[in-house]
C-alpha cells in the first residue's frame, strides 16, 4: 500500500482503532459503552453500537448522516448520504484496489479503510469536488480526458484522487512520484500507459499555469 | 419512411473520412472524470434494499439445516430466500445457499450472519491432480466415468507417430495455464425495481443490454420481454463474464418478488472470485516435429480443460501455425470449483501459449531466428507483415542471438535482458440483430439510438462518429442514446462482434437519414437530392459551396415533419479474420527470479479502424491482461480445503502502474479492408506466449506453466547451471 494516509496513523483526536473495535464487537452483543454523540466520543472512549448522527465536511458542505460505528466513509459517502456521492468507487473493500480513494485533510486516504465517525471535524473531498465550485475541471481532469486516460471508468475516480493529492503536495512531481502516488490503485482495462501520459500532460499545464 | 431505391452503402474511401479512422476523445470522459457517470452500482432508488447472498464455504457439501428465522426476524430484514435444494447440493465454494435483502448494507451483513447453517461436508477435489486420482469422488455423477471426459479427438495416431519419427527434430512438453480471474471493477449485479406490478426496471452490469429483459421477465414472472426495460448506461469492465440477469439477478428478482421493493443486488469482492465465473485454466500435452530446413512437420497433443464446473475453453491445436500432420485429442477435468465462463478470447490465449512455446523451442533447437521460423510456418503474409512491423518497433536486432548469453545489467548487476514474439488469431466477424434508428428534428437536433452499451470499449463515441462525419457535423452536435432496452435490439458484447454487428447498422441507419433528408432539403436550394453534400456544419451543392444552408437552415425545412430512418445490419460492411502479434522485452532478476516486461510492442489488424484512440487504447488494456496472466495471476485452490486461497484483491495481484512497461500499440495499417471488425478479444491473445518467449531468450529457461513466478525462473536457472 502506497499512501501514507492510510497506514492507520493513530489519531491525535479521537479514538484510537483498537479502542473502536472494542465499541464495535459483533453484532447485536450490545456491550458497552459510553458516549452518546461522536464529539463525546472524542474524548477518548469508544462507541456505542448502532445509529449515530455526525455531520461530515465533504467538498466543502456539510454532510449529515446516520452511520453506525462500523460504518466506513466509503458506505457513509455512497448509501448513507443524501444525495448519495458515488463518484467515489467500492471494488475491494479492503484497500487493496485504490477506487475509493479521497482526499482527507489533502491527502490521499482509501476511503474503505477509514471509519466515519472518525472523519468529523476533517475535510473531506471526493471527485464530486475535484473540479472548482465553478465547474472547472482539474488540469488532471482534463488530461485524463485528452490522452483517453479511461476505458469503462470505473478506476478512474480512484485514480484522479490518488495522482491529484501527490499533485497537490509537488506540482512539479515527477512521473516516478505520481506512479508512487497510485501505485495502490488498480485499473483493470489497462488505462496505465494512458494515466502516465496524463501525468506528464498535467505537470507540464500547471507548471504553465503557476 | 420513404424507401427510395438503395444505393449500395460503402465506409467510402479512407482519405475522405473526417473522424472515422482519427484519434477522437471519448464521448462520455466527462461524465467519468466528474464522478457523474452513473453505473449499476451508484443507482439509488426510495426504499431499495440491500441484498446478500451467502454462499457456500465448502467445495462439496450437504445442508442438514438452512435457519433463516433469526435473520426474518431481525427488524430492517425485508426478504430472506432460501436457494439450496438436496438435488442441488452444493458443489463449489460460492454456491449459493440463501439471500436476504436489508434496508442497509451493514444490515444485510448482519442478516446473513444470523442464518444457521449446518453443512455436511462431502469429498471434493480442487486440483487437477486429486480430480485425476482413482479414487476420487465425482463431481458429476456418471457412472464411474470419472471426472475425465474425453470431448473427441482427430486423426491417426499410429500414422502421426510413424511421421513424427521420421522428423529431424522433435520438442515435447508439458503445458500448462492456470485458471484466472477477470476481476471487473464493478462486480455483477443488479438493481432489480419491481413493486408488484406488470412492470420492472432492471440497471444491469452487463455487456448485453438485450441480453437481460427476457431473463428478468421470467424471474419476475411478467408477460413478455417488453414489461421489463433494462438500463445499462455505464458499466465497469465485464471481459466476457456478463451476460444475461445472471445469479446476483436471478437472486435480485426473487427478493423483489417477496420484498416488492426496489433490490440493489452487487456481489461483493468474495462472491465475485468464487462465484462470477472464471478463465478455464489447460493442462496440454505437445510434441511437434519438424524438418531441418524449419518446416513444422507433425503435431500430436493431448489438451485438457480445466473449468471447474463447466467445459472450459481450447482452441484447437496446432493454432495458427500450419501443420499438415496431426494428432490431438481433447477433454475436460472437473472439479468442484466455480464454472469457467468466456473471458476475452475464449480458448484462444491458452492455446497460443502452448504453442507459441513449443514452436519457439523448435526454432531455438533448429538454431533459426524465432521470427524466421514463424514466417516459414505461417501461411498468412498478414503475420508477415505483422511480424516485420513489430520487429521493427521494438528493435528485433538488439534481441540477444543466443539465449541466455546475455550481459549482466541493473543496479546489483544481477538481471538479463531478452526478447519474444508470438502472434494469434480471431474470427470477430458481426452478424444481424442491431436495429439502429436515427431522428433529426426541425430544430436542428439529430441522435442515433440503438439499445447497445458501452463497456469502455468505446462504442458510443464512434456511433456518434459515423453520424457526425455523415452529417458533416461537429461530434458534439449530435447525440448518441444507449444501454437502454426499450432502444433498438442490439448485439451483446462478446466475442469482439459488437462492431461488426452494430457499425454496419448505424451506418446503413446514418445514410437513410441523409438520404431522407437531403430528399427534403434539395428543393430548397433547386438541386436534386443526390447533388447535395454535407460538410463543415453545412449543407451544399456540390461544385458550388456558396449555394448552402446552415445546418439549422437546412433542418428548419422538416417544420413539424422529422426524419426518422431506421438501419439494420450489412454484411458488406463488416468482415472477419483478424490478425495480431505481440513481442516483448522482459528483464529477468536472476537472483530474485523476478520478471519485468520493460517493453512491449502490439501489432493489430481491425479492417477500418473507427476510432484509433479507443483501438490503442483496447490493445494496450489487452496487453496488460497478458501480463498479468503470464506473470502474476492465478486461482489458487486449496486441495484440503477446498476453498480459494487468494480470494481477494490483495492475494490476487494484477497488474499495476509499476508493473507496466513502455508499450507500442500499432495498429496494422496494412490491412486495407474497407470494413469493420471488432478487436478487444484478439488483441490480448499472444502476450504471454511473447513474455513467455522473452523470457527463455534472457534466460535460457523455458518455463511452461503460466504464471511465470520467481520460484519457477530460480528453479529453472539451477536446473541450467547443473546441466
Ligand atoms: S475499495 Fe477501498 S481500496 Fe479498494
Ligand atoms: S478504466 Fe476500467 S478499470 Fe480502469
């Protein structure tokens, strides 16, 4: 696995991961536990089992939501919100494909890998929010576009947030960088050769445009 | 719709086209980009459900008890099936055992867990090996036939051995090809929208659009095909695996019917490796005898499919090559695993393999350049040319003459460098189904609809190509309506016969519309009709551009008339018999015995090329799945357990960014029929023979059973080195 943010830093706020596991449990062994709300939570202890309400800061509006404890950002983005967002992609649930990848706080995180409940307070952007608030699209949008950097697409929002992150830390990245970048993210047509074109293509544009 | 006598309908000659046979931007890139592309499984419906299948942890296996109460009883658990049947049993891991349809995803999880389930295990086999034994149990019940079938065999034996010994040289091996996964992002599945009812809504991950309303209409018990309507506007990779409602939708639709809900039905990641069908894997005997001169003489084979529950694929051997004396006989293995189903070029990429290997042993052991030797044995100068071409590209001459002779590079100085070439072959022709229909309006807009979809093969795109260069029109002037069931039939997407099938249709409806059009736009500028040309966004006379209208102009024409013109399928405007080669440049880690494909090159013949882009882009997704099978992918049964070990994305690798090397799509210009022919399925089908190939030419080791793991490469040098 090739992004930083998902090796399970343990958070500074928050609850650490093993104490939400032991919120969790298995199903329906309702044991435990304190908190009522999420910002209680942060206090350190874990979660009860079942629905809570949190509000998640996703491109920029704030997204409520009903999500259990269990519940990843990634079910939280597509079957929990309303409207759903769905740009952002499940394939393997277990971080091993890339196609949920968002940004958290900037970086590049595997949304399957990441609990909801954990994400309050941060920013979130998926690739409903890659484009300006004015429709624009990113110059990797863009090229992605230009070099036929897609096939059926369903990588490709994957892909875009992977290549877009590292962009967004080096704009002057090079390719070896942004292949690190989404090294972790499958495109199973083939797209690669492609990508990488749109990755030369998009350094050179925003080199021009800074 | 007037029927004006015919003109016979031709693609016209290459040098007049303005998009067909360019470089175009994919259509619905935007849509892709923006994440506002809507596939299967982003489709959100009030009150739909959830639904999960549980499938079967064993290989062979009795239920003695199937409780769902726990799960029925669970509050937000709107439908649960039970789908075991004593006849049925259980007969691979993934069989499915029981579904339930939730409110939430987690809650369907949860549903499934709180099923009971008491399984008998019965004896299985995984592995060819175990299928082969005397003593194992049968998957198919048969009388103590065994789990060997024998499917036929050709020719004389006792003749082609005399021959065979009479060859000046022979090369003999054991083959073999692993079964594989296709892996489509988007798993199969379905969201199923009947409340009771005539009528439902099917969104479909499916390469058929027209391949699921009569499937549904059974399920659900509706009157005919046309109360179901199927929606398949994007779909995330499918490679032969999906066709039809399928089990997720055949499960989907019996959950609807207790549910009456709307079922949002996805295999997850598991259900998909175990129970979404498969590549069959091969285990092949061949011996190939040939003259000292290079001719291939004789052939004798022994191929066996490996496709679990079913036939498994194997084109017929020799492929491609030609040679006049054979013997071969063929069967399938079974085992109690999962059913192989098509995935691009069925049968075809194992039998290259085999091949393409003993045929460049032979030329290694005759000491003639691999390439020669394929030329001599080939008939077809398209392979010629092919080959020429390739060999070019990649830098044939740099290849090391002798194998495994070859200098030391890399940073430790530890990796050997080499080159291989392979070619295969497919038929892709199309065939009459598609019903194509093209409306313009007074108001200037024009659209070709047909009920096809696209899998990222770029259909719509080069719809919209044909109309927008018949019309003279920008492509982003017309639009382009698919994946919707209630649009014309149209073909599924299998075996590369989408183009040749539906192109000819759009074209013939494209023309007709012109044809209809310019009948109503000739008055106005006093011509006759077949003195019009459109071009640039105008319509003129010819030899006089200043007598135009604009197109809007021009549509004004049709007041509250429009042009409605339908198209069906031409033969002449389609054809068959496609061409392709592969080569390839591998670095081999010698004390790793990790393999890198540093370059590969693809040379690929499609008649007329509608859109080059999405060809290159075909024919590297092609090359890449080659890699992966050659190098990194395979199915890896567990003979005690019986389960699939490597049942996730993670423990089944396939390729990614650092695993691709610097690749040459090359579509073979010198094939100048002025046809179309579909080419997604032939375009991957020598790549592993070529990587393969690169491989004993760097390293002097023949590996001949996919995929080419380190162990196998290290294995094989120490073999060299004692030798
Ligand atoms: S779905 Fe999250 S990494 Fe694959
Ligand atoms: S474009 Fe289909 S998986 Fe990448």
């Amino acid at each position: 696995m090739s992004k930083e943010s998902t090796r399970d830093p343990a958070p500074k706020r928050g609850v650490s991961r093993r104490q939400f596991f032991k919120g969790v449990g298995v199903v329906g062994a309702g044991t435990a536990l304190v908190p009522e709300s999420s910002e209680a939570a942060s206090g350190g202890a874990a979660f009860k089992p079942g629905k809570h309400s949190i509000t998640l800061k996703v491109n920029g509006h704030a997204v409520a939501l009903e999500v259990e404890p269990r519940t990843s950002l990634l079910y939280a983005l597509r079957d929990h919100a309303n409207p759903p967002l769905t740009g952002t992609k499940l394939v393997c649930d277990q971080g091993a494909c890339g196609a949920c990848t968002v940004h958290v706080d900037g970086k590049s995180a595997y949304s399957c890998n990441l609990l909801a409940m954990d994400m309050v307070g941060k920013e979130i952007t998926t690739v409903e929010g890659l484009a300006g608030a004015d429709g624009k699209l990113h110059p990797l949008q863009e090229a992605f576009i230009a070099k036929d950097a897609l096939m059926c697409g369903f990588c490709t929002p994957g892909f875009l947030m992977a290549i877009s992150a590292q962009l967004k830390k080096n704009p002057n990245a090079t390719v070896e960088e942004l292949k690190h970048a989404c090294a972790g993210n499958v495109c199973r047509c083939g797209t690669y050769p492609h990508i990488f074109e749109a990755m030369v293509e998009t350094v050179k544009k925003m080199k021009g445009g800074a | 719709m007037s029927q004006a006598e015919t003109k016979k309908t031709t693609w016209g000659p290459r040098e007049e086209h303005t998009l067909i046979n360019h470089h175009l931007r994919r259509l619905d890139a935007p849509e892709k980009v923006t994440g506002r592309a809507k596939y299967t499984h982003d489709v959100h419906l009030p009150g739909m459900l959830y639904g999960r299948v549980l499938t079967s942890p064993h290989a062979s296996a009795k239920v003695t008890n199937l409780d769902t109460s726990a799960a029925e009883a669970m509050p937000g658990v709107k439908a649960v099936v039970k789908l075991y049947s004593d006849e049925k049993g259980l007969k691979y891991e993934g069989d499915p055992v029981a579904a339930v349809a939730a409110t939430s995803p987690e809650l369907a999880d949860d549903a499934l867990r709180a099923i009971k389930v008491t399984y008998e295990k019965l004896p299985h086999v995984v592995t060819p090996k175990d299928a082969l034994r005397k003593d194992a149990p049968e998957v198919y019940k048969g009388g103590g036939k065994g789990n060997l079938r024998q499917s036929g065999s050709r020719g004389d034996l006792d003749e082609i051995k005399g021959i065979m010994a009479k060859c000046d040289v022979r090369v003999e091996g054991e083959y073999s090809t692993p079964i594989m996964h296709h892996v489509c992002l988007e798993t199969h599945g379905v969201v199923v929208d009947y409340r009771g009812g005539d009528t439902a809504t099917v969104w479909a991950s499916t390469q058929g659009t027209h391949s699921v309303p009569e499937d549904a209409q059974k399920a659900l018990g509706l009157k005919n095909r046309n109360a179901v309507t199927v929606l398949v506007d994007y779909m995330g990779g499918g490679f032969g695996s999906k066709f039809g409602l399928m089990l997720p939708g055949e499960i989907a639709c019996k959950l609807s019917l207790i549910a009456k809900a709307p079922i949002k039905m996805m295999f997850t990641r598991h259900d998909e490796f175990v129970a979404a069908g498969n590549r069959s894997g091969c285990s092949v005997k061949l011996k190939l005898g040939a003259n000292k001169d290079g001719k291939l003489v004789a052939m004798q084979s022994e191929v066996v499919r490996l496709g679990g529950l079913e036939q498994g694929a194997f084109a017929g051997l020799p492929y491609v090559y030609n040679v006049e004396n054979v013997y071969s006989t063929a069967a399938a293995l079974h085992t109690h695993q999962d059913g192989s189903v098509a995935m691009r070029a069925p049968g075809h990429v194992q039998a290259s393999f085999v091949m393409e290997a003993a045929v460049d042993e032979m030329a290694a052991k005759l000491n003639i350049d691999p390439l020669e030797f394929r030329k001599m044995n080939l008939k077809d100068t398209a392979y010629h040319r092919q080959l020429d071409k390739g060999a070019e590209v990649i830098g044939w001459n740099r290849r090391p003459k002798k194998a495994g002779e070859t200098p030391l590079v890399g940073a430790f100085k530890s990796c050997k460098r080499g080159m291989g070439c392979a070619v295969g072959t497919w038929g892709g022709g199309g065939y009459a189904s598609c019903v194509v229909d093209t409306f313009i309006h007074s108001d200037g807009s024009i659209a070709t609809q047909v009920g096809t979809q696209d899998l990222g093969t770029g259909t719509r795109t080069y719809i919209a190509a044909i109309l927008a260069e018949e019309f003279g029109l920008p492509m982003s002037a017309v639009e382009v309506r698919i994946g919707s069931s209630k649009y014309g039939m149209s073909v599924p997407s299998g075996g590369s016969t989408t183009t040749a099938s539906l192109a000819p249709a759009v074209k013939e409806s494209t023309t007709l519309a012109k044809r209809l059009f310019f009948e109503k736009v000739a008055p106005m500028l006093g011509v006759k009709p077949e003195n019009l040309t459109a071009k640039g966004g105008k319509i003129f006379v010819q030899g006089q551009p200043d007598k135009s209208l604009t197109w809007k102009q021009a549509c004004k024409v049709l007041g509250r008339d429009n042009i409605a013109a339908q198209g069906k399928w031409n033969a002449e405007l389609q054809g068959d018999g496609l061409h392709g080669v592969h080569f390839a440049e591998v670095e081999v880690d010698t004390e790793t015995g990790a393999v890198q494909v540093i370059k590969m090159v693809g040379v690929q013949d499609c008649g007329l090329p509608l859109n080059r882009t999405a060809v290159e882009s075909q024919m590297n997704g092609a090359m890449i799945q080659a890699i992966g099978y050659a190098l990194l992918e395979t199915n890896i049964p567990d003979p005690v357990t019986g389960n699939m070990v490597n049942a996730n994305m993670d423990d089944y690798k396939v390729p990614q960014a650092f695993e691709i090397p610097e690749m040459i799509p090359v579509i073979d210009d010198g094939d100048t029929r002025n046809v179309v022919i579909g080419m997604a399925e032939p375009a991957i089908i020598p790549g592993a023979g070529a990587i393969a190939n690169a491989v004993f030419n760097a390293t002097g080791v023949r590996i001949k059973s996919l995929p080419i793991t380190p162990d196998k490469i290290l294995r094989g040098l120490e073999r060299l080195k004692r030798s």
